[in-house]
C-alpha cells in the first residue's frame, strides 16, 4: 500500500499543499540535508537570546530607542502597555498604528507579528526588523508588529499572567481594524513565537467567539511548554484557532510543547535536540540553558530564512528511524537546515544567561530579612551537613538526589543511604523536601531551621532531601525533573518501610513549592506500588507554574494521603489558587503581599520581590508554629472572614498541629515576631 507524504513550502505551507504518492521513503528528520536552500545573508544574524545578565524577576530597562509611542508608565496590567507599529513596502520603517490613523492599514494580506517571553521587539535584538524585511520583499504585505516588552519582560510566571489581557488587546485591535477599514479576517496571517504563539492561537479564539468568524492562519514558533502543559485547548494554542495553524518544533522536549497542536506540525529535526550548532554553546557539561534557549529561538530562524525558499516537509511517524506512515493528524517533519552562516541566534550572552534561573548564592529574595525581619530572623548558627558542591553525573542522574538524616540523639543530619539504613529507628518520621531554587544547606536554607524545631518538641526521624543540583537548574528544566525525584524518594521510603526501619502510619512528608507536588506524588507513588496510604503529606504554598492545569495523577491532590494540609500565602501568583488539600489554609486571604513583602518592591512594577516574599512566608509560618497552638477558621472566604461572620464557626489547628478531624477552606491571620507567630482566630472551646 502506497504511503502518502507532502511536499510543503514552508512559504505558504497548507495554502498550496498537493499530495503526492510516490513510493515509501524513510523520514528525513534526523538524517542529514540532502535540501539546503541557498543562504539568504543577514537574516538570522541579530540574537534573539536575552540581554546579558537580566536579574531575575526584575524587569528589564535597558530596551534601545524605538519608532513607537514610548512605553506606558502605567502599571504593567495596564493594557495601554501594548501597542502596535505598521510597516509596508511604502513604509518600510515601523509607524505607530493606533485608533487615530487605521486608514494606513489597507485592504491586503496582513502579518500580526507578536513575540514570546523576554524578547525586545526593538533594536539589534529582535527579530522583528528581519521577518518584516523579508515579508516585504515578497510582497507588499500590511505588517503589523505587536510591542508588549514591558509585560513579557518580566520573569515568565508574571508575564504568563498577562496572556489573554493581551490577546484580548490585539483582537479587539484587529476587529476594530476589521470595522473601520477594509481589512478582512480571510487574509490574515498572525505568527507568534514561544508565549507569542500562545497569545496568537487566543487571538483567533477570540475573534471567532466575538465575532463568529475564523481568521485564515495563525503559526506558531516553538510555542511555550512553562505554564500550558496542561492547559486546555481554549488557554493555550490550539488547531481550531484559525482556519489553518501551523506549528515549528525544535525544543519540543524542553521549552516547547512536546505535542501537536495545529493543523500541521513540523518537527524539525525531529523537533527536539540536537538542533545543528546548539551543542557549542554549553559552557559546562551541566549547562543545558544555553543549548535550550538556542533551540527555542531556532524556530524563528528557520522560519524567517524559508520565507523566500521551498525547503520540503514530508509526512511521517513521530518516530524519525520508522518509514513514511500516514497518521491521523498531519505530522510533518522537515529536512535538517542548517542555520545561515555567521548566524548568531542562539548564541547566548557572553556570561552565563540567568532569566529563568534561580537566584544565585547573593540573593535573599525570599529570605526573612535579617534587618529589619517581619517574621524572625533566621539563626545563625545552625548545624549544617556538606552536600557535594558539584557532581559528575548528568542533572537528571538519579545519584544527584541524596538524603540526610537528624534526630535527637544525633541532631547534625549525617549521610543516609542504602548502606546504613539501621541509623533509622522506628518512629514518628518528617521528611523534608525543597523547592525549585532553595538551598537545602547553610544559611539561606530553612532546613535547619524545621529540623531544629522538629526536634526540640520530639524525638523524630527527621529525613532531609537533598535535589539541590536538580532544583537549581531554570525552572522550566527542574520541573522536568519532578518525576524522577519523586521516584527515588519514594524507592527510598519503600526500601526503609521493607526493612521495618519506619512504617506508612507515622509518616509525614512535608514540601514547599515545586517540592509540595514531590511530596504529594511520593504519597502517590507509594499508595499505586504498595496499595498504602501514608500517613500525611504538607504542603507550603503549592507551585501554579507548569501545574494550574495538571490533572490530579501530575500534581499535590488530596488523595495522595490519609490527611493532605495545604498552606497559601501567594495564590494566584506563584502559588496555585485553588482548593488542593483534605484542608488548606489561607493566611491573609491566601494572596501576596503577606506582610512585611510590599516594603521589598525595588519599583512601582516590580512584583516579583513581594509574590516570592509571600511564596516564602508559608515556609517561616510553619516553622514558627511548630510549637505553638495556633488556630485557622472554617470560612466560605476570606472576605466572609473579615468581616467576622465565621467567627464560630468549626476552627482547625494550624500547622504540625492539625489532626484529620476537619476539612475545607480556613481562614486566619498570623502577627509574627521574634520567630513565633500568633494567630487572630481565638479558640472557642479547649481542643
């Protein structure tokens, strides 16, 4: 039986595809070029990498001059922070495009450009002059360029927030372009890169709804994986956005989506490593942020030098090595293209890149402040035990997860691992697990600090975690590392629990962040192998980035253990906003800024510092409660609770403390001083 595959020019791709039936063929994906369009000089040549050494979290200032309005200097919601810029072949220099001069767009093909997280859409780093000058040499195309820098150069869990507030912005843009000219949605093209084409695919989605109309194409570069794994169709890119959507892979196992999304995927070079050139950039054998973000931005490369080219897709299997096999979504790979010569995309900045990175050793973002503390400070001297520093493995080698061990009567954590397991005794046990960027030794580490108190009120098992390696990678790359931590714990556990060292009944796993769903899919783990549940499983603030949308087997569930605590102090912003927990407390509402975290915002715009402040807060909650008895109230919101009509209502205790006799949604206030909290909810009768 004869196989089909397309012959497809990346130009106009679905808009001219014919289908051919020659014999069987072996896909070209990971196999050398035997296709390689003439260079077109100059195209690939700015970088599309971040500025060098951008901070996280903090906003990036140092954008050059643009040919637009300047920047609002409103708050970076407002959605006066996007405008638009158009250029034709009569104006091949980007003008300001808004409400006062639509007649400049007139009725021909038009291209709605829109770029993804961290990209300037100005100046020698953008891509934005090189796909318009291309455009514009094959045809006079109305190019409309989308400037959003201010909201998508931010750290990318806060410009993740503002995806469908710009998407709304652009269409509403675009209908009223419809309205007042004659532009029509049958020639409209809208190409978006990383969260860019996110935002371009809800573009569409909310035209149709609105206008009950579908625009011709929307292509999508690489779309963003962080924050839409899970997402459903109408929160993220979707085939049904437009009448036709293209999608280009090259990072799909990493910064990209791993799945298909448009009316046509092209993985090229099978979509994922190696891309060619990418591996030169490592600049350690652990360093897979530079390769990664080299692949992410390849997407654009390779579209914009087949702009004027034919290069040919071909239809086959996900898997490269099998022969052509016709499949029921359109899955195109497209021969190896090597980039233009002396390209510089992908080439990261001179230092080593930090957006997306964890803060370095110097930062005390996060930290409880030593000078002037909101919560405690934190102690100074504190025993500590020495994890390696650097090891030889590769990040997700299973040996970078370690464990330590403290009790009372040995309260410095020493080594514990297969070869002495007898050092566990059973008893009641606490393992501790960190999350994404959080040191799990020395002075910005709260290990310590639970362990300490742990065993001041008892003599525990007190069993620390040690991913450091893993959880200090991007965020993006330690969530990939999620499943095989998970695994290794739970082995551990099971492998203690077999030789009676502890059992299910009295253990508690207790994580913060990124190590919340650890913990909670430890819990689950072992209830899937051993058909137990164990005892309890706590949960500081729960992480919401690359989790707000995973279903309950992917995530921190309630029945992941007999009792499932969850603590909020940033919902909504980095942590998850919603119910997760047999009971979850909201302290101050859950939300940022808890108290003390407004003071450390460095700018009016500058949200990060106070969500990952507040992201933080739960943890020093926790610890400064340990040994008090410290109450939360049943409440249906927070509101409700403020205006004191829960006031006897069912209370719960707060923290260590809380046992399995109630469940909900409770409420409290927390005035913390000297490293003890006091709670506003007062005890109605003695627990």
């Amino acid at each position: 039986m004869k196989n089909l595959f397309l012959t497809v020019s990346l130009a106009v791709l679905l808009c001219n595809v014919q289908a051919i039936a020659p014999p069987v063929v072996k896909c070209l994906c990971p196999l050398v070029a035997t296709i390689v369009p003439t260079p077109i000089p100059g195209i690939c040549s700015p970088s599309i990498l971040p500025p060098e050494n951008p901070l996280i979290g903090t906003p990036l200032t140092a954008i050059p001059p643009v040919t637009m309005p300047p920047l609002s200097q409103q708050p970076p919601f407002n959605l006066s922070d996007v405008s638009f810029t158009l250029a034709t072949r009569k104006f091949p220099r980007p003008v300001p495009l808004n409400g006062n001069n639509l007649r400049n767009v007139k009725n021909k093909k038009t291209l709605i450009n829109i770029a993804g997280w961290a990209q300037p859409t100005t100046g020698p780093q953008s891509y934005f002059p090189n796909i318009t000058k291309e455009y514009l040499k094959k045809e006079d195309y109305n190019v409309i360029l989308v400037h959003a820098d201010k909201l998508m150069r931010m750290l990318e869990i806060e410009s993740i927030k503002y995806v469908e507030l710009i998407a709304q912005t652009v269409a509403e843009m675009l209908i009223l372009l419809c309205t007042e000219t004659r532009l029509y949605c049958h020639n409209m093209h809208i190409i978006g890169h990383g969260l860019g084409a996110h935002i371009a695919g809800l573009v569409g989605l909310y035209i149709y709804r609105k206008k009950n109309v579908k625009i011709d194409r929307v292509t999508g570069l690489e779309p963003s994986r962080l924050g839409f794994e899970f997402a459903p169709p109408d929160k993220r890119l979707d085939k049904m956005d437009a009448k036709i959507v293209d999608v280009y892979h090259t990072a799909a196992d990493w910064l990209g989506l791993n799945m298909s999304l448009g009316t046509i995927d092209f993985w090229i070079n099978g979509g994922k490593a190696p891309q060619p050139g990418c591996y030169s950039l490592y600049t350690s054998g652990n360093d897979s942020f530079s390769t990664g973000y080299c692949r992410f931005g390849l997407s654009i490369c390779y579209y914009i030098y087949t702009i004027r080219s034919l290069p040919l897709g071909e239809r086959c299997s996900r898997n490269a090595s099998l022969k052509a096999v016709p499949t029921p979504i359109p899955i195109i790979c497209l021969p190896s293209i090597p980039p233009p010569p002396n390209s510089s995309i992908g080439t990261p900045p001179t230092t080593s890149p930090s957006i997306g990175t964890p803060p370095t050793a110097n930062s005390s973002i996060g930290i409880p402040p030593t000078a002037s503390p909101s919560i405690g400070t934190l102690p100074t001297a504190t025993p500590s035990v020495t994890i390696p520093s650097s090891l030889s493995s590769p990040p997700n080698n299973l040996s970078d997860v370690l464990f330590t061990l403290a009790t009372r009567t040995s309260p410095r954590p020493v080594p514990l691992n297969e070869n002495n397991l007898e050092i566990v005794t059973n008893k009641e046990s606490k393992i501790n697990i960190a999350g994404w960027a959080q040191r799990t030794t020395g002075p910005q580490s709260y290990f310590p600090n639970i362990t300490a108190e742990y065993l001041k009120k008892g003599d525990y098992n007190v069993i620390l975690v040690h991913a450091d390696k893993l959880m200090n990678m991007s965020e993006t790359e330690s969530i990939q590392n999620v499943e095989p931590i998970v695994e290794t714990v739970a082995e551990m556990l099971i492998l203690l629990r077999n030789q009676d060292r502890l059992y299910f009944y009295n253990m508690h796993i207790i994580g913060h962040g990124l190590g919340a769903h650890i913990a909670g899919l430890v819990g689950l783990y072992i209830y899937k192998k051993m058909n137990v549940q164990i005892n309890r499983v706590t949960a500081l603030e729960v992480s919401r980035v690359g989790f707000e949308f995973a279903p309950p087997d992917k995530r921190l569930d309630k029945m992941d253990a007999r009792v499932v605590d969850v603590y909020h102090t940033a919902a909504g912003s980095l942590g998850i906003n919603m119910s997760l927990g047999t009971i979850d407390f909201w302290i101050y509402g859950g939300t940022a800024p808890q108290p003390g975290c407004l003071s450390l915002q460095t700018s009016q715009n500058d949200s990060f510092s106070a969500d990952y402040c507040s992201f933080e807060k739960s943890i020093w909650y926790y610890v400064y409660t340990i040994r008090s008895a410290i109450y939360g109230v049943r409440c249906s919101s927070y509101a409700s609770f403020k205006a004191g009509l829960c006031d006897r209502n069912d209370q719960a205790y707060f923290g260590d403390r809380y046992g399995s006799v109630y469940s909900g949604n409770f409420y409290l206030n927390l005035t913390c001083s000297n490293q003890k909290c006091v709670s506003n909810v007062k005890p109605l009768r003695k627990r």
